[in-house]
C-alpha cells in the first residue's frame, strides 16, 4: 500500500477547520441570545487574554519553537521556557486580589465585582498553560493531540451556548458568557495535561540553567514587541470605538471578525505548520529561495479567496439580526488582516533563522504607531468601516517593513512582486470596503465569473500545489 505523504497536515487541518465553524455558529447564537455590548465585552475580555498571554510568555514559546531541534534535553527546554512566564503571572495575580480584588472588572467593564475578575484570571491562567502545552505537542509532532485541543474549547462553548438558548431558560449577563469561557478552557486544560504526561515526566528533577534561559529569552524578548503590535493591530480600533461609546460598532465588527473566522483559521493553521518546519528545514540546510516559491503560491491563494468572498458576501446578512445588514461589506476587510499576517509569517521568517529578532522592535513600533494614528482619524468617521481600514493599513505596514528586511536585507532575495501583490490585494479590500454599496445586484454575479477565469488562469500554479501537499514528504 501506497504510503500517505503529509498525514499530519490532515491533522493540523481538520480540527481547527471544524473548531471554527462551530465558533461562527457560536457567535452567531450569542448574538440572537445576548445584546449586542454583552458581545463587544465578550471579545474585549479576549483582547486582555490575548494581552497578557503575548506580555507574560516573554516570547519563549517562539525560542521553544525555535532552540527545539538544536537542544537535546526537550523537557528541560520546555521547562524553561513555560516555568518563568506561568511563576509571574501567579505573582501578579496575588498581588491584584490583595491590594484591589475588583480591578479587572472595574478597569475593563466598569462593572465593580470580585466574581468577574477571578473569572477573568482563571481564564488568562488557564490559556497560558494551554498555549505551552500546545507548542509542546506541536514540536514533538503530535498533530492529531495539539489539533484537538485547539478544537475541544470551541466545541465546549458551542455546545453549552446552543444548550443555553435552546433548552434552559437563563439571565442574560455578563459574568454567565466569561464563565462558559472558562469551562471550555479548563476542559481543554485536563486534556492537553493528560496527552502531555506520557511525554514529559520527572518535570521537578531538573536544576534552572541561567545560561539556557539567557539564550532563550535573548531570542524571545523582541517577540514580546512584535506581539504587542499584532495586539494592537487587531484590537485598537476596538479600544477606539469603546472610547467612544460605540458599542453597536463594536458589535458589528466583532461579529464582521467572527464570520471571517475561516480566514483567521486558514492563517492559525498555517502559522502552526510553518514556523515549526522551516526552523526544522533550516537545521537540515534547506535553502532560503523556498521561501519566494510558498510565497507566490500564497498570493495566488489570497487573492482568490478575496475575490471569492467580496463575490459571495451579499448572503451573510441573511443570518443575523437585521442590526447587522451591512456586515457583508466588513468581512472582507476582517479577512485581509490575517492573511497578511500569514503572508508576513512567510516572508519575514528570515529574521528568525538568522536570529536577528531586534529589528522585531522597529517593526512593532512603526506598526503600533500606524494603528494608533490610522484609527484615531478614521474611526471617530466611519465607525466599524474606519476601525477595519486601520487594521488593513497597520497589517500592510507591518507586512511590507518585515518582508524588506527578511529577504532583503538578511537573505538577499527579491522583493518588488510579493510587495505588489500585497499593495493590489490591500487597495481591492478598501474599495469594497467603502464603496462596496454602489455594486448593483448583478457585479456580484460577475465577481463571481472573475474568481472562477483567476482560478482556470493559475490552475497549473494550483496542480503544482497539490501535488507537493501529496506526494512530497514535508515533516520528515
């Protein structure tokens, strides 16, 4: 029998794939059964999670990922890497419930309540746990159990919101979406430590090496500023919009990021698979020109599913609340961030290989500043539009800064056609993005055509594709 290449990518893939249209379909029964600022908090309360999990790893998952096929004591590395952040962030949560127990609840809901912020901690705790043990799994190629525990929380909280609406009578209220959070996460916790301990035992005979946790933080600590402009790439112009009491906005592009979702987790999927395996090809003496050859499958991927979307996008408003209509003009939009962070993934991985994480921190900032400032003018005008064009700007900003040093500066590769496709797909966006109300009926029907001659004209480019996903061995 013939011996199936790649069977981890189908693992990678078929978890998270099914874990996101179920999160869609989560969201989509959140807001039938909760108001809309119950929803805008919701996601705001995964903003600070997000938050605290890029600022208390201190990039040592990414050293992980990256010192993992150059160590050979694998839990000893681990330890090092997951022990300090998870030791802080217990600290700080000690010293938040001495001195003001209700601070996380005040600070970011305004709702003054012990309950709500030991919910909140739980949460943050429980996910950084989860990430580490993920990562783990991840570079011991387990891709079956790491895409299993990205799905189980999702699946979890599913579940218990359609059980909420369909089948028991509950109070609408806030403290009742952060608990079912947290059952999901805490489910996947047991999860995630019971595919963890046949791996990893002894975790407590092992001595702290300063010399590892110095090398590794070295290469980590410039992740935390490039984590910090991803941060607030994606969740400034959320911050915006609460700054001014745009709360049916901010529903509105929560809801816009929820269905666009599929793109969020096509880009997961594939950040989960690259990184990993380029450090293992780099350790193998893989030449660098691969990375302009993904990169153009990847461009023509982009584009299509850009251009399918914008062509499909009239039907979304037909399942949700008449409140959200002109969602099918924002998730374009939604979509464009996470694919120019995964096309960012692939050119910028230079930066890594070579070790050269300090021009991380000119890029976080310079990306940071164009959120900040490209939200400030344009939200406060168009509102849910303003805050999606931010977030597209600030993405092609990041983008273009870390493509030129990757492969320009440090591998000395060419860069003009990636950056203009990269420029076309952000201007297609925009357009549809604000003006995608003047189409008649009919231009969707055309787009449509578009997508299907753009697919016949680069079908040889998408048999090449198919046939390294299948026949060439990638993980070995």
């Amino acid at each position: 029998m013939k011996k199936i290449k790649n069977s981890s990518l189908f693992h990678y893939t078929f978890a998270p794939v099914i874990g996101g249209i179920l999160q869609l379909f989560s969201i989509q029964a959140l807001t039938w059964s909760f108001p809309s600022n119950f929803i805008g908090m919701f996601y705001l309360l995964l903003i600070l999670i997000n938050f605290s999990l890029l600022i208390l790893s201190f990039g040592l998952d990414q050293s992980y990922a990256r010192e993992f096929h150059h160590h050979d004591n694998k839990l000893q590395l681990f330890i090092h890497s997951a022990i300090p952040g998870l030791m802080l962030l217990l600290f700080l949560g000690v010293l938040l419930f001495i001195f003001n127990p209700e601070i996380l609840s005040v600070y970011f809901f305004s709702i003054p309540s012990i309950e709500i912020s030991i919910l909140i901690f739980l949460c943050i705790v429980f996910e950084f746990i989860n990430r580490f043990l993920g990562i783990n799994l991840r570079m011991h190629d387990e891709a079956f159990k790491y895409s299993l525990i990205q799905f189980i929380p999702r699946a979890i909280f599913f579940v218990m919101i359609v059980t909420l609406y369909f089948f028991l009578e509950f109070k609408e209220n806030f403290t009742l979406i952060i608990f079912l959070h947290l059952f999901s996460v805490f489910f996947t916790f047991l999860v995630a430590i019971f595919f963890s301990y046949g791996m990893n035992k002894n975790y407590f005979s092992l001595k702290f090496d300063s010399k590892i946790f110095i090398k590794i933080f070295k290469f980590g600590l410039p992740f935390i500023f490039s984590g910090i402009a991803i941060w607030c790439i994606n969740s400034v112009d959320k911050v915006f919009l609460r700054a001014f009491d745009l709360y049916h906005e901010l529903a509105l592009l929560s809801v816009s990021a929820s269905i666009s979702l599929g793109a969020t987790f096509l880009a997961s999927i594939f950040n989960t698979i690259w990184m990993p395996l380029v450090y293992k090809w780099n350790a193998k003496g893989v030449k660098a020109d691969v990375i302009l050859e993904i990169s153009n499958y990847a461009v023509i991927v982009i584009a299509g599913l850009i251009i399918f979307t914008i062509s499909i996008s009239w039907v979304f408003p037909f399942f949700f609340p008449p409140d959200y209509s002109t969602i099918k003009f924002l998730i374009v939009g939604s979509m464009l961030g996470p694919f120019l962070y995964t096309f960012s993934e692939i050119t910028g991985v230079g930066i890594a290989i070579e070790r050269k994480t300090n021009y991380l921190v000119f890029i976080s900032i310079t990306s940071i500043l164009t959120a900040i400032i490209s939200s400030w003018y344009l939200i406060p005008i168009f509102g849910a539009r303003g805050a999606i064009s931010s977030v597209t700007i600030s993405y092609l900003v990041y983008f273009l800064i870390r493509t030129h040093i990757s492969l320009k500066i440090l591998l000395k590769l060419d860069t003009l056609r990636i950056n203009f496709s990269a420029i076309n797909i952000f201007i297609i966006t925009n357009l549809f993005l604000f003006y995608g109300e003047l189409l008649p009926d009919f231009s969707y029907a055309i787009l449509f055509i578009v997508f299907l001659l753009f697919i016949i004209s680069n079908i040889n480019k998408l048999k090449n594709l198919y046939f390294y996903l299948t026949s060439v061995e990638l993980f070995n």
